[in-house]
C-alpha cells in the first residue's frame, strides 16, 4: 500500500526533524500536528483541544507535549521519563502495568524533554500504524446455495 509506506517515510522524517531540533518550539509542534495527528483537527473545530493550545501559546512546552499525547493517542501513557547522562529518555505504553520486558512501548531519547516525549509520541505512532497493518483478517464466506447440512456426531 503506497500510502502506508508513504505514512512511514514522513514519520522518519518528523524524528530525524525532532532529533536534530535543538529546542522546542511552536512551529515544532505545528509540524507534528498538520502531519501526524488526526484527531486534533477534528477536536480543536469543538473546543476540545484549547488546554493544548493555551500550552503552546504560552511556552508550556513538556505540558503541551503531555497534552497532545493525551489528545491524540488516547491508548497510550507515560511509562517512564529518565534523565541520564545528558538525555531525557521517555517511553510511553499501552500496558503500563506489564513488566518492561514484556511490554512493546515507544522509546526515544533527546537532549531537551519535550522533544523526547515528541519523539516518542511519533514512535507510537509508527507502532499504532504497524499495529492496525498487520491486524489479522477474518476471512468472508459466502452461505452455500444449496443448504447446510449437520455432519456432528451426536451419538
């Protein structure tokens, strides 16, 4: 499917973006939600997306961030948000109470914490479109025409 694949390359390149963005900034998130946010648009035409915005305006960047992982993936939370050796590492999941072993979150890591929790929001979304790809197919059958017969052995 050309779209999909098409789906992926502007993911890799919104987190090739976000990793070399050196700060957080309005048209950062601009970019992320005209491209890969889908429930935002139809949210803000109800108001429902003013907290998020009111965010942005005001520089909340992490809050905003937080905001629109909330709005746009309603699946997933924050599992775990680490400062080590420089780089903020956040994962988000849709199991939370899983073990981390076993559980398929969204990792990323950047420099500036909001834009590790916007880089980790565009890894859950590659995994969300995996996900719904390779969700299995029922098959379809057609009813015979000529009747069902019952061949159980009730015996």
């Amino acid at each position: 499917m050309a779209f999909a694949a098409d789906y992926v390359v502007l993911l890799d390149r919104l987190d090739d973006e976000l990793l070399a963005a050196p700060e957080a900034a309005r048209a950062v998130f601009a970019k992320i939600i005209s491209s890969a946010c889908s429930r935002i648009p139809v949210l803000g035409k109800s108001g429902k997306t003013a907290r998020m915005e009111r965010l942005i305006e005001s520089g909340a960047w992490t809050d905003a961030a937080m905001a629109l992982v909330e709005s746009e993936l309603p699946g997933w939370t924050l599992r775990r948000l680490v400062y080590e050796n420089g780089e903020w590492f956040c994962s988000l999941s849709r199991q939370p109470n899983m073990p981390a072993d076993l559980d398929d979150s969204a990792d990323a890591a950047h420099q500036v914490l909001p834009l590790a929790i916007l880089r980790a929001f565009v890894e859950a979304r590659r995994r969300s479109k995996v996900a719904t790809d390779a969700a299995p197919r029922v098959p379809q059958f057609q009813q015979a025409a000529d009747g069902v017969v019952c061949c159980d052995n009730f015996a």
